[in-house]
C-alpha cells in the first residue's frame, strides 16, 4: 500500500512538471495562447495551490507578449493602409477581448509569497471591435455587389460567402440578407435527371419512380438541385443520365446436396456380462448396468433455390452550355434469391441442430423477373447516390 502511494505521487509530480515543462516551451515558442490554456486550466483546478504558484507568473508573461504580438500586428496592418486587412484587424481586436474575458473569471489569483495578487492589466477594446466592425462590413459589402456585377455562378457564390460572413458579424446590416437569397439563387446548379433504358427488357414502373424520386437520395444542397421532371422556367445547366445497358435474369434453380450422417447413440442400458456370460455385480451385490450403444445412419437431403438478377449501365454527366459529356462512370447491382430447405430419410437422430432447423422450413414461390430487377434496383440506387455524392458537378 506504500510501495503505491509512492507511485501515485511520483506519477503526479512527473505529469505536473511536464505541464510545467509544456507551458514554458510554448511561450518561448510564441505560442502564447497555448501557454495561457495550460495555465488556465492548471489554475481552474486549484488557484491558491502552492504547486500551481508558476503558472501564474507564466499567465502573466503569456498575457502580455500575446496583447503585445496582437497590438504589433494590427500597428503594421493599419500602416499599410490595404482594405484586404481590415478583416484581421478586426479578429486580432476581438482576439485580445477573447483573451482577457477569458482570465477574468479566474481573478484575483494570489501570489503566495508576497502575499498580493497578480496584476493584470486590461483595455476595453468596444471602440475598436465596433469601429472596424463597421469598417469591415462596408467592405464585404462592396466587395460583394461588385461580385454581383460579374454575373457568372461563381462569383455569386463568392459573393453568397461574403455577405454570409458580414451577416455573421454584424446581423441584419442593410439589405444583406436579400442579397444573399439573389446570390443562392444566382449562383445554384439544376441538374436535370433521367433513366434510359437500353436493355430491350421491361424496367418496372415503381423502380423508374424510385431511381429518379431524388427527395429520398437527400443530395440537393446550397448550391445544387436535382430535378426528375423538368420545370419550363427554369434553365438547367446540367443533365445526369442513368443509362441501363443490360439486365441478366438468371433461370429458376434448385440445386441438391446429399449428406449421410451416422452416430452412436446410447438407447436403453444393459447389464454387464463377464467372458462365462454371467451377470457382474458390484460389492454390495447390485447387478451392474451400462449403455446400450446403437448406431444409427440418415440421409440428408439439402435444397437450394438459387435465382439471381444483374444491371449494368453508366451514369452520364453533360454541361447543357457546352453540351458535351463531362464524365461517365460504370454502375453495377446484383440480388440474389436463395432460400434453403431440406428432407431426410432414416434416423434424424443423426443430425446436428442446424440440419433440423432446415428440416422445418419448406420449398417457396421464386420471386418473378419483375421482382428480381426491382429489388436489384433497391442497391442500384445505393451505388447511383454514392457516384453523385463522390463526384459534384462544381467543385
């Protein structure tokens, strides 16, 4: 029990120096943010901790060569003058914000051996968040109707992200949120979908409705839209073909397996004779009693019902603009029917449990043609959801 309280405190007191170690590598590393989460975190725990007394200093330093790195960096950006920089002045204001909120909670934190508090000190820095704030929504905005001009499906997506950032920032600023319904619209693809059907066999009707019925594939997006009946005001801008080129519907099988099964079984007793044929008694003059062994044999006699069903095809991309072909990608989907029953002749006792729970099943219906393609379709639509979810129009 010593032995082990030992190990318990030494396996403290190694994680605690490595803490220790990781909070002082990170801030002559720069990574001032790390070092101020260590620390924070070591703090939250126990802030009046004599063991925890270096983590206040080096959230101290942290502190300040962060406010400082930050104040440095927004000194240069607002000297160069570029509108490109507004944004990361505006982050490194709400950075040091950040910073300080996030020390405030923990205050005050003692120093033990001058028997004061650290100090730590804040700027309120509301001017400056609200004043590029405003500056930087003006910006996006801007930059965003200039987008608009360009009129290509791209720069409305730009635009989209813009005004997506701004409304982010500064919610409801001017028309912003009508601009962003003009640039969705604007900027979406409608990709108009279809089946052909190559095959020179009958596709049935519910599975063409359920390939093309795109509500349950889940893949319309921001920015795309899948149609299976065309809308006449609406201009589409690609097509996606389902192109079946061949359906293999094998023929009905039923294929037979024979497996003969013996086994000694003990059916009765007997009593035990010696080599003269007399009966063998025990001390207390008991006739002595063992097994009767019997072998019996079976003939099993398994069934399968085998029919499978196979489509191929391809999927088709085409740019309705350049109406050419973008992409094709083979497709492929197989079902199979199987169902097992069985018979037997002679002595089920032979048989192991999972001969006998076929024993009780019977000979089925096979399912007809129709049905073998429609449940094949079932996977063909897994397989045509995951090509369009792999491969967009637009990247």
């Amino acid at each position: 029990m010593k032995k082990l309280l030992l190990f318990t405190v030494f396996t403290f007191l190694l994680i605690s120096c490595s803490s220790i170690k990781n909070t002082q590598e990170a801030i002559s590393n720069g990574n001032y943010d790390t070092a101020i989460n260590i620390a924070m975190n070591n703090l939250k725990r126990n802030k009046t901790k004599k063991g925890n007394q270096p983590y206040v200093f080096m959230l101290q330093e942290a502190f300040v060569k962060a406010s400082a790195k930050d104040l440095d960096r927004i000194s240069f950006l607002k000297k160069d003058q570029n509108p490109e920089n507004i944004e990361n002045i505006f982050v490194l204001y709400e950075s040091l914000k950040r910073r300080q909120e996030l020390i405030k909670p923990i205050l005050p934190l003692p120093i033990l051996k001058k028997n004061k508090n650290a100090v730590f000190q804040f700027t309120n820095y509301d001017n400056e968040i609200i004043g590029t704030k405003n500056q930087l929504s003006d910006f996006l905005y801007t930059k965003a109707k200039k987008l608009f001009n360009a009129d290509s499906k791209f720069e409305y997506r730009e635009a989209y992200q813009e005004l997506e950032y701004l409304e982010k920032i500064n919610s409801n600023f001017k028309d912003v949120r009508n601009l962003m319904n003009i640039a969705q619209q604007k900027g979406v693809d409608f990709v108009f979908v279809s089946m052909k059907n190559e095959t020179e066999k009958v596709i049935p009707k519910r599975l063409e409705e359920d390939l093309l019925n795109f509500d349950t594939y889940g893949l319309n997006d921001l920015w795309t839209i899948y149609h299976s009946k065309k809308d006449a005001k609406i201009k589409y801008d690609f097509g996606l073909e389902l192109n079946l080129r061949n359906i293999d519907v094998s023929p009905e099988q039923v294929r037979e397996k024979q497996i003969i099964k013996e086994k000694q079984i003990v059916n009765g007793f007997k009593y035990l004779l010696d080599d003269k044929g007399n009966q063998v008694k025990d001390t207390l003059g008991n006739k002595i009693k063992v097994d009767k062994l019997e072998n019996i044999r079976c003939e099993f006699y398994q069934f399968t019902q085998f029919k499978s069903a196979k489509v191929a095809g391809q999927v088709i991309y085409t740019d309705f603009l350049t109406k050419q072909t973008v992409q094709v990608f083979p497709i492929e989907s197989e079902f199979v029917f199987e169902h097992l029953y069985a018979r037997y002749d002679g002595d089920k006792r032979a048989l192991e449990q999972s001969f006998l729970d076929l024993l009780v099943l019977k000979a089925i219906a096979f399912p007809n043609n129709e049905k073998m393609i429609y449940d094949t379709g079932q996977d063909l639509k897994q397989r045509f959801k995951a090509i369009i979810t792999r491969n967009k129009f637009r990247n």
